[in-house]
C-alpha cells in the first residue's frame, strides 16, 4: 500500500471521472483537474465564487460547477478549455444542480424547491418541471439513464412524475399512497421504484414503471418509521433501516421480508467475528524529544492502533439519544451492499462507532468493527468485497472476509481522514481531510494471490 503526496481542497469537493482518467478538486473558487495515473495538472480553471458543488458528465467531458450563493452554474469542457458555459438563475435563486445521464442537459432546483429547470447544452433550449418535493431524496434517474423519477407535492399530495430523459416528455403521473414522501430511487435493473414515507410513519412503497403499485410494505405504526433505504446491485434485496435500530430486507419476487438484522448491545452469537481497535500510544526517548523532532501534528506523538479479536459475549457502547431533542441518535442510518450483493454493512447510530458486517447469503452476522471513535464514513471497493472506512483520525481502516487491519496514513501535518472514495477500478482510495486529500493505493495483484 503506497500514498501520494497531500494536495489542497476545499468542501471535500474531490471526484474521479466517470472513465477513471481524471481527478478533479476544488480549492475555494478554483477547479484543479490532474490525471490519476501522474496527478499532474491537466487544467485549471477559474469560477466567478466559491464553488458549493461539482460533478462530472457521464462520459466525462465536462464538468460543473455550481455556486449556489450567486445563483450561477458553470460548465468546463476538457477537450475545449476555452469553452465554457454560464447558467445564471437569477433573483429565483439556487439550491441544486446536476447532470443528466446524457450529459448533456443540466437540471437546476431553485430555491423553495418552485421549479425544477433543465437546460440544454446543445441547443440552449430550457425546459421548466413544477412542483418538485423539498424532501431526501426528490429525484432519481434509472440506472441506463432512459427515465427520472421526480417526487412532487401539489395541493397538499404527493405524486410521482416518470419522464423520459430523450425529450423530457412525461411519460407517467401518478399520485402515492405517502402522508409526506421522503423518498424515492429506482432498482439498479430500472424495472422497480422504491418510494418511502417520513420517518413520522412506516411505509415503503414498490411502483412498476408504468405507475402500477406493485407492494406496499409496513413493519409497524405509531413509532418513527424508516431512516434508510438502499437497493443491492443485484436488485433482487431491498433494505429498509429504521428507528427501532433493525434492517429488513425484502426480496424481488414477493416483496415480502425474507429476514431481518437486528443490532443488540452484546452480541452473544459466535459465528460473527467481533474485531476491536486497540490503541497504543508509542514510547518516546529522550533523544526525539529535541526541538528539530517537535513539530506540529508530528507523527512522533501519533497513536497506534491495531485490531484484536475479542470472543463473545462482547458489550458494545450505546450512547442514549436525549428524547427531547429532534432527529434522535438512534436506528439504522447508513446501509451499504458490497458490488457482488453479498455482504451488507450497517451503523446504527446510537452505537456510533460500530459497523457491522452481515452475510446477505446465509442471512448472519459476520463481523463487527469497534472502533476508538465515531465512524464517519465506509464505502465498498466497486470490484471485491472488501470495505473501507474512517473515523476522523490518521488512520485508515479495512475490512475483507480474510481480517481487518487500521493502517496509518504517513503524511506530514497529522492528515486526518474526514470521508473517502474509491477509485472505480478498485486499484486506489482517496482520502479526504478537512482541506486536503491524498490518494492510497492498494496493492490488488498482492491480496488476490
């Protein structure tokens, strides 16, 4: 495992094409685009403000930039640096901005979310879609780019607009059967839409593509309901997180539960591999204590830690949410399938630095990581199961079927690792800080032997 050097950033706004060829950063009203292979600086170009967001097009050509104070998105093209583009929203404001599968069209939401506005880059014509819901997750195009999804709120209801992304034409509108939509994504396969309620009631709802009501899916009432929803790659499972601090997962063909996942406070099943992070601090000599070794974020003073299993029964800290305040610390927030469908990590929240690893397969626990402070942060390699996570210290953390391991990031400066990515070929990680990153690179051809 190799690191690069720390380059600046600013917001985490870093991203790898889509083709895997670039990497783009923001430094404040700067966007850096560097080849990933030499992280030598292709372009660089200058926005009229601090950039709030960026995205790539899918075929990786242009890239976006939206500065979201000023109302304003501009457009960079990499094979005509001296093109560019400027969309200004004006007085109506703006609080999102994204591409479109084609890459082609950007679509904007303006603020009090009163309109959605597609524009065209090749023909500039500029197309307006009403009532958009204020809500998570308000739109969602189908894996092949061909259909959006689009939540709406319209005379105290809610409804579902699918269009087709070729001409923006609607193709179906229906009304959902939700007090307050919170959410909607499609199945990776594009055949199945997943629409879910606030968390004040329990219910997730399966829609076909032509609008029919395929399922409705209800765990309980009168107790705050869904926080999470996430689809397997293979779009045979569906998994729901909740409040009660369970993931249920529901299968394609009957969309009934087929099992459920639950996150106790001691975990008494031997199966699973229970892995915690110990930590050292290392011994100091005398001799390194001279002014020339003391500088800030030194990593002369950086703690060492390393996993050591611990057998059952094993108590985990839960931190009681105060019941008083909103958005309670509790119940299953982040869920994540491995690229193979076969594994499942979850966090629950009032166990903030615990994640659990679940074998969707034989439907068990496999592996719980404790960690030594809260988890910010894992995401699945696109290519193997293996998982990677941080918690906002030096160290970067691995999880595959064969053991964990926390390795130390060797960077000046005490770089802490705020969140990650990984690269779409599986081969490398970036790591961001609060106002840098750095690219980890993983040895495959070692760990596939």
């Amino acid at each position: 495992m190799n690191f690069s050097e720390v380059f600046k950033q600013s917001n985490q706004l870093c991203k790898v094409s889509p083709d895997g060829k670039y990497l783009a950063t923001c430094v404040q009203y700067r966007l850096v685009v560097r080849d990933v292979g030499t992280l030598q600086i292709l372009q660089l170009y200058t926005c009229l403000d601090q950039i709030s967001h960026m995205d790539w097009s899918s075929d990786s050509l242009f890239i976006l930039c939206a500065m979201y104070k000023r109302g304003l998105v501009q457009v960079w093209s990499l094979e005509q640096p001296d093109w560019h583009c400027k969309i200004d929203e004006g007085s109506i404001g703006l609080v999102s901005s994204r591409w479109s599968p084609d890459g082609r069209h950007i679509l904007n939401t303006t603020e009090f979310h009163l309109r959605v506005t597609v524009w065209s880059l090749c023909t500039k014509a500029v197309s307006y879609i009403k009532y958009p819901k204020a809500c998570q997750k308000s739109i969602d195009f189908s894996r092949d780019g061909c259909y959006m999804a689009l939540a709406e709120r319209r005379d105290c209801k809610d409804f579902v607009s699918v269009f087709v992304c070729d001409d923006w034409h609607l193709l179906r509108h229906f009304e959902t059967e939700t007090q307050d939509l919170a959410g909607l994504e499609w199945s990776p396969n594009g055949c199945v839409l997943a629409v879910w309620d606030s968390c004040l009631e329990y219910k997730v709802l399966l829609y076909s593509l032509d609008g029919r009501l395929l399922s409705t899916y209800s765990a309980y009432e009168w107790s705050l309901g869904v926080k999470s929803v996430t689809w397997s790659p293979s779009s045979q499972f569906l998994a729901i997180g909740s409040y009660d601090e369970k993931v249920r997962i529901l299968n394609h063909i009957t969309w009934k539960k087929i099992t459920q996942f639950e996150h106790p406070a001691t975990i008494n099943n031997t199966k699973a591999v229970v892995y915690k992070e110990v930590v050292k601090r290392p011994a100091v000599c005398s001799d390194d204590l001279s002014l020339h070794n003391i500088t800030i974020g030194n990593t002369l003073f950086n703690t060492q830690s390393k996993y050591e299993i611990f057998p059952t029964p094993v108590h985990l800290p839960v931190v009681k949410p105060d019941p008083d305040r909103a958005n309670p610390k509790i119940g299953v927030s982040t869920l994540a399938f491995s690229s193979d469908s076969r594994y499942l990590a979850t966090k629950n929240d009032n166990m903030a630095s615990v994640v659990w690893v679940w074998d969707v397969q034989k439907m068990s626990l496999v592996a719980v990581l404790e960690q030594t402070a809260a988890v910010r942060c894992f995401q699945w390699d696109p290519r193997r199961p293996r998982l990677a996570l941080c918690t906002g210290n030096t160290k970067l953390y691995l999880w595959s079927p064969a053991g964990c391991v926390s390795v130390q990031v060797p960077t000046e400066g005490g770089f802490q690792v705020q969140s990650l990515n990984w690269h779409c070929s599986g081969d490398s990680l970036i790591l961001l800080g609060k106002e840098q990153l750095c690219l980890c690179y993983m040895d495959n051809d070692q760990e596939d032997k």
